[in-house]
C-alpha cells in the first residue's frame, strides 16, 4: 500500500459532531421509541463487503453518496474467525479520504494496537467490552491518543457490562449479529437491547451515540432507529449491491423513515 499522511483534525471529530452526540437527551430517540429529529441519523459504510483491491474508490463512492463517516472492521482471527486489515491499509485510506474513519477492533487484546491505528488516522476506535480486561484503562487510553473511544457488545452480552463505564464512552456499539462476517442476518432481539442501552445511558446522564453493526439495511433500519440507534454501519447492504451509492442513500431515506 502507498505511504500515507494522517487524519487531519477535522477527521477525528467524527462522534464529537455525530448524531445526537453533546445534544440534550430530550432531543433525542428514547428508550420508549420516541420520535428523533430527521437528519440526524449517521451512515456508516463498512469496507469489509468491498472489493479489497479497490478500497480507495470504495471511500469516494461513498463520500459521494454522503455517507458520514468510513466503517473499518479489524478482524485477528482469534477474536472472531476472519482476518481482515490492519495499520498499514487504514494509513492509506486516510490519505484518500475525507471521511472520518471508525476503526471496529475485533480483535484479542486490543489495548496492544490502539496506538497504531490512532497513529494511521483513526477518527476513533471502538474495542470489545469481550476482548478486554481493563475496559476502564484502554477506554481512558483512547480518549488520550486525541480520538473517541466506543465499546461493543456482542449480542450475547447484557446490557449491564455497560453499566460502570457509560459515563466515560463517546460511543456505544451494539453489534446486531455476531461479530466475524458480513452479509449476515439481523438478530431482532437487538431492538429491545438498543432501547436499553439507550436507557442505561440516559440514567447515566450520557447522551453518547449509539452505532448498531450487522444485517443492517432497509428493512431494519427503521426498527432499529426507532429503538434509538444513530449511527448504522453497512456493509453487505452498500457493497453488495449492484449500486452502492444508491444503495447509501436508499438506507439513509429508510432509516428517515422511522423518524417521519
Ligand atoms: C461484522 C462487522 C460489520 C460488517 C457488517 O462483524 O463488524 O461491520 O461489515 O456487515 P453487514 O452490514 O454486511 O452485516
Ligand atoms: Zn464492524
């Protein structure tokens, strides 16, 4: 891969301006399914169902379509089954996007490469809440490398795992299938846990985003945006259409839907 320049610093304030993040809690989707305002839902790409020896020109198709921000999934295949990209390719996709890039770890012990990907140009980094022993340290550890920091549930997690650290992440990941492949189906159950962590946040005074990752497209963007989810990751739904840029704004008509 070519050599790279880093993120500028418009770039790493992706969450910071992201939807409904600093806004005050009433103006946002409610653990009840109230109403969120039109327009503020983000869309998130995930490169993992592009065409890898085409990522560059996978970023502009999706800064034309007006995507938000650039998903990219780290995969070690220890975390999860697959292996994807590291350091290296998010360094010279920075170099040809505008976007803000947000780097998904799932990976083991990811407090090990944080700095590398902050170094490459991350915008922001979301580790696993299941990858991690001191959830607390590497969340803090993050937010002083000058990025946002998000943590990510499994399906299979409680809600509860967020309870002692909501008051210090920028960002919530809710992962809506098993972490590890693209193209995989929506697990329904992840409206409710949504709903929840949108409680568990409110109580914690926290108005951090939440982003939902897996089987998202017109069809569950609705549900899951009326549960509270701001900011949807897509891949298979983008790349895997016959015309991603369509399909982008397909889903962001979609997920506006919800809020009509
Ligand atoms: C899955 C990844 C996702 C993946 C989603 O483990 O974290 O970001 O790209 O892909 P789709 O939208 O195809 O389910
Ligand atoms: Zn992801």
């Amino acid at each position: 891969m070519r050599p790279a320049g880093r993120a500028s610093a418009r770039q790493r304030v992706s969450h910071a301006n992201g939807a409904g993040h600093g806004a005050p809690a009433s103006e946002r989707a409610g653990g009840s399914g109230g109403a969120k305002p039109p327009g503020r839902i983000k869309i998130a790409p995930s490169l993992l169902s592009a065409d890898f020896a085409r990522l560059g020109d996978a970023v502009r198709l999706a800064e034309r379509a007006g995507a938000d921000m650039i998903h990219f999934d780290v995969m070690d295949g220890h975390f999860v089954p697959n292996i994807t990209m590291g350091p290296p390719v998010l360094k010279s996709l920075t170099r040809v996007s505008r976007l803000p890039i947000d780097v998904h770890l799932m990976i083991e012990s990811p407090d090990r490469y944080v700095g590398a990907f902050v170094e490459a140009g991350a915008a922001s980094v979301t580790v696993h809440f299941e990858a991690v022993v001191h959830l607390h340290r590497v969340v803090q550890f993050v937010k002083s490398l000058g990025v946002k920091a998000g943590v990510a549930l499994n399906p299979a997690t409680p809600v509860a795992a967020l309870e002692q650290i909501a008051g210090d992440v920028d960002y919530v990941l809710v992962m809506t299938v098993n972490p590890g492949f693209g193209g995989q189906t929506f697990i329904p159950r992840s409206e409710s846990k949504v709903r929840a962590v949108r409680d568990l946040l409110r109580r914690e005074g926290s108005a951090a985003p939440i982003e939902v990752d897996g089987g998202i497209d017109v069809r569950t963007a609705p549900g899951i945006v009326a549960a509270g989810a701001d900011i949807l990751v897509a891949g298979h739904a983008v790349f895997g259409s016959a015309d991603p840029e369509r399909a982008i704004r397909d889903l962001r008509a979609a997920a506006g839907s919800a809020v009509a």
